[in-house]
C-alpha cells in the first residue's frame, strides 16, 4: 500500500521535530547560501555552453 500524504499522518512529530532543529537551521542556512550561488553559476555555464555548442553544430 502506497502512502500518499505522509506527512498529513505524522504532524504531531513532525511539529516536535521543527522545534528541536530550530538551532540547526542557523548553520543549514549558512551552508546553503554558497550551495545555491555555486550552481546558479553551474547552470548559467552548463546552458551557454550548450548554446555555444548548438550554435557552432548547427549555425
């Protein structure tokens, strides 16, 4: 049997969880941050070169 909401089920430990990590979100937070700039930057490269290379196959 395949569970669709989960989480509907478990919100009782799920609201328990939330308070306890609320420390840890400080520090996941300031990992994130340079994660999300390193593969905007990632992506922005990976399109322009498939862009250079579409350009330089087909044009």
């Amino acid at each position: 049997m395949i569970k669709l909401f989960p989480n509907l089920l478990y919100k009782k430990k799920d609201r328990n969880l939330s308070s306890s990590k609320s420390g840890l979100d400080k520090k996941d937070n300031n990992i994130s941050k340079p994660l999300i700039v390193s593969g905007f930057i990632i992506s922005l490269t990976s399109i322009f070169l498939l862009l250079f290379t579409i350009n330089n196959k087909f044009g």
